[in-house]
C-alpha cells in the first residue's frame, strides 16, 4: 500500500532556499539518515562540502516534543563554549519550505557505538572510551547557562521535582492499559522521599549516553560530538549522570 504522508523534504524546495545560504556551488545532494528514532536526520553535499540537516518527524505529536528550533538554540549557543559539539549553521523556521521548521549544522567525522565496538577500538580502549564520556559530561556541566545565553533557556529550579512528577504521572497513566508495575511505584515512592536537595542549575542534555555521542575513528578513544539534543534543558547535572551510569549495571 502506498504512503499518502507528504514527503519529509522537498529537494527542489530546499535547495531553493539554501542554494546562497550554504558555501560552493552546484546542487545540493539530500541523503536520509536511517538510524535515530526522534528528528529526522539528513545528510546534505555540496561538492567537498558536507551538512546535517535536522527536522522533526512526520505525524501527530505534542507541541512541546521534537522542537527542532529548541535543539539549535541550545547548539548555537554551545559552539563557543568547551562543551564538545557540531557548529550550527542555519535555522529555518518557515514550514513553508520543506513543511517543517529544521536546522543545518556541520557533520562531524566518526563513529557512533552500539552494539559492539569498532575494529579501531579494542577491549583495551574500554576505559578511556568510558573516561571520554565522563570528561565531556563534565565539560557541558562545566559551562555557565547565563555566559552562553541560555539563561532563560528553562526554568532554573525545581528540575528534579518536576522530572518525578512527570514519569510517575506517566506511570500511572499506563499502568491501566498494561499491567500493574509494584516495582516501578515502589521506586516513585523511594524517590519522592529520597529527592535530594537542588544543586546548581546547568545545562542538561537530557539523553545522555554511549550512543548519543560520536568518537574519532582511530585510536586511541576520542569523543569529538554530543549529539541529540531535542531532551536538553536546564537542570540538575546529577540527572545526566544518573541516566549514563543506568547503562553501566553489568560488570
């Protein structure tokens, strides 16, 4: 059966606007990227020129999710700062071009981690792979929301009530269409009575993991980017930490 759903880019359109926007000459190629399961991920090339292009995807969802214009904010912001990620170019908020607001920033060169490691890295490099995700933690938290313009990115306190608000929010919305989870309730309730104190307010990037971040394709282990930014906000950095470290549970 055939798709009635608009196509996700249109070239002609979008090679229209870009077309004095984007450095060379010549038309620009528009390649789909297949992984990721959020915004929609393109590759653009101009000659030896190469871009990513981001844009939200296709179908119903609520206002506030896959804000591509709110990834490029919190990007365009960064890119002068120690926190290890692409140069933005360009932001569009015109739907009338390719029926969607998107953004186009630089593409970075390397590898993304899933599944198993790469033949450049072996059992070896697995510390400093570790030891890189945690340094480039600790150089986002490390930058001033007020310094780099993202002061009024998000409210500045009460992250973390508002966080375990929503997920057992979420849970209890569920539950009546599944199955009952007395885990997952019991750890709600542990955390309402364990929520720790506020700490300092930084810029949190809200999926934080292994493979939400790019390395250098060679040894030994370097993370050159941190990518998907559309959960990003201003926080707690104890969140970040939390959620990476919730995949390290095997020895």
């Amino acid at each position: 059966m055939s798709s009635t759903l608009p196509p996700l880019i249109d070239e002609a359109a979008l090679e229209s606007y870009l077309s004095d926007r984007l450095p060379g000459d010549g038309p620009i190629g528009v390649q789909r990227h297949q992984a990721g399961h959020s915004n929609e991920t393109f590759f653009l090339a101009r000659g030896d020129n190469s871009w990513v292009l981001r844009r939200p995807p296709l179908g119903a969802f609520l206002p506030s999710a896959h804000d591509v214009l709110r990834e490029f904010r919190v990007l365009d912001a960064l890119k002068s700062s120690v926190a290890r990620v692409p140069r933005t170019l360009l932001a569009c908020e015109d739907e009338s071009v390719i029926g969607a607001p998107f953004y186009v920033m630089e593409k970075m060169e390397g590898v993304v981690i899933r599944e198993r490691l790469p033949e450049f890295f072996t059992e070896e490099h697995r510390g400093r792979i570790g030891d890189e995700l945690v340094d480039a933690l600790v150089e986002l938290h490390s930058v001033d929301p007020a310094e780099c313009g993202l002061e009024t990115f998000a409210k500045p306190t009460g992250y973390l009530e508002r966080q375990l608000r929503r997920w057992n929010g979420q849970l209890e919305l569920t539950i009546p269409h599944s199955r009952p989870q007395p885990k997952l309730e019991a750890i709600g309730a542990w955390l309402r009575d364990k929520l720790p104190d506020p700490a300092e307010t930084v810029v949190v990037q809200g999926d934080y993991k292994l493979d939400n971040v790019m390395f250098a394709s060679e040894s030994p282990a370097r993370l050159v980017a941190i990518l998907d930014w559309e959960m990003s906000t201003l926080g707690d950095p104890i969140a970040d930490l939390g959620w990476m470290i919730s995949f390290w549970r095997e020895p």
